[in-house]
C-alpha cells in the first residue's frame, strides 16, 4: 500500500504542530498533518514527467510517498509526483545521466515501430471503411481512418472493438465523419443546441449520405 500526500486545494494546518498553511500534507485519522509531524520531511520532491528517473528513484529509496492533487473539474486525485530519499534521486540522476544516449536511441526506434504500427492500421481500417460503404470516396475513407485512429485520441479506431475492425465500430467512425462534415451538426452544436437533440436534427441527412455510400459505384 503507498503513502500518499496530498497537495492541498484549500489552505491546511498540521493537527499537531499548527504550522501552516501546508504546501504537502498527509492525512491520519481524517486530519492533516505536516510532512515533519509525519516523520516524512526528510524527503524530496520529484514531480512527475520522467518515467525512467521516477522509476529509479522510487526503486532505490526505502521510503516513498506519491503526491497527489485533487482536480475538481474531473472530480478525481491525480498525482504530482513521488516523495523520496536525496540521496536515491541522486543516484537515480546519475544512472539516468549515464544511459542517456540508449534511451535516446530506444526513445526513436520505439517511435519509428509505432509511426509504422499507425501507418499499417490506418491502412486495413481504410480498407474495412471501403469494404462496408464501397461508394466512399477513397481519400475520404483514409481521412476518416487517419481521424479515428489517431494513437492517444480516445477515438473509436483505438478501442478495442475499433482495432479489430469489427464492423459496428467502422460504421460508428464513418457515421461521425458525415455527421461532422456533410450535415450543418456543429453549426447547431455552435448555436447552442444539445447535443442529443443537434444529432437527432441531422439523423436523416447523415443515414442518407451513409445509404448513398452503401451502394457499389456503377452497380444498377
């Protein structure tokens, strides 16, 4: 179980030695209580962003906290960062310092293999685009793929179901794109329009496009 320290939103005063307001405080029995009164103020802080250095750092001191800070709009604690032992981020620099170049290298071919992952999926999900709705533009169907497979997006194409190509999360990623390009939804969204209503607005004109789209080109 980790130690966790918050980094207050409201000022804060130790329960015990009154000293306050607390920048970093850890809560025992419900109450706040600073860092020293917590046998923890011989730590440092390291805020996050260096996952290799945290790593380290985490690994090499016999005592650790995270650091977390509660984010009201997501209404969740998110961390911040570690406490840990000077002299473990110290040698945790040091090792970082020293294989800097090879994570370097690492750092650009992971690069490399995941821009050529990209590349080969939004290839086959433009093909599954073009397999469903045949009457879809081709450059159309590889902007919509490119779109929704976009590695970090959240979009459908990186769901699961979207990696598999299953047929329900293509035809989801195609019915987004018309509803957003070909019908007037994000001028009734900009209009101040919900957004269940705006999409029942434009139902029928994206099914149509959609529709249209279903048929071979030069079929009778």
């Amino acid at each position: 179980m980790n130690l966790v320290v918050v980094e207050p939103v409201k000022r804060r005063h130790c329960a015990d030695c009154r000293q306050g307001p607390l920048p970093l405080h850890i809560l025992e029995y419900n109450a706040p209580r600073c860092l020293d009164c917590a046998d923890l103020g011989h730590l440092v802080l390291l805020p996050r962003g260096d996952a290799a250095l945290t790593r380290r750092a985490r690994e090499g001191s016999s005592l650790w906290a995270v650091v977390v800070r509660h984010n009201k709009r997501r209404k969740r604690y998110e961390r911040q960062g570690l406490l840990v032992e000077e002299a473990a981020l110290a040698r945790a620099e040091s090792a970082c310092l020293a294989d800097a170049e090879a994570r370097s290298r690492r750092r650009d071919r992971d690069a490399a293999r995941r821009a050529a992952e990209d590349v080969t999926f939004t290839a086959s999900f433009t093909a599954a685009v073009l397999a469903l709705f045949p009457g879809c533009p081709p450059g159309r169907a590889h902007a919509v793929a490119a779109h929704t497979s976009q590695r970090g997006s959240g979009r459908v194409g990186r769901s699961a179901a979207g990696r598999a190509l299953d047929e329900a999360a293509v035809t989801a990623a195609v019915r987004a794109s018309v509803r957003h390009v070909d019908t007037p939804y994000d001028a009734l969204l900009m209009a101040g329009i919900p957004r269940h209503e705006a999409r029942a607005r434009v139902s029928a004109a994206a099914e149509e496009v959609l529709t249209g789209w279903r048929i071979v080109p030069g079929a009778s």
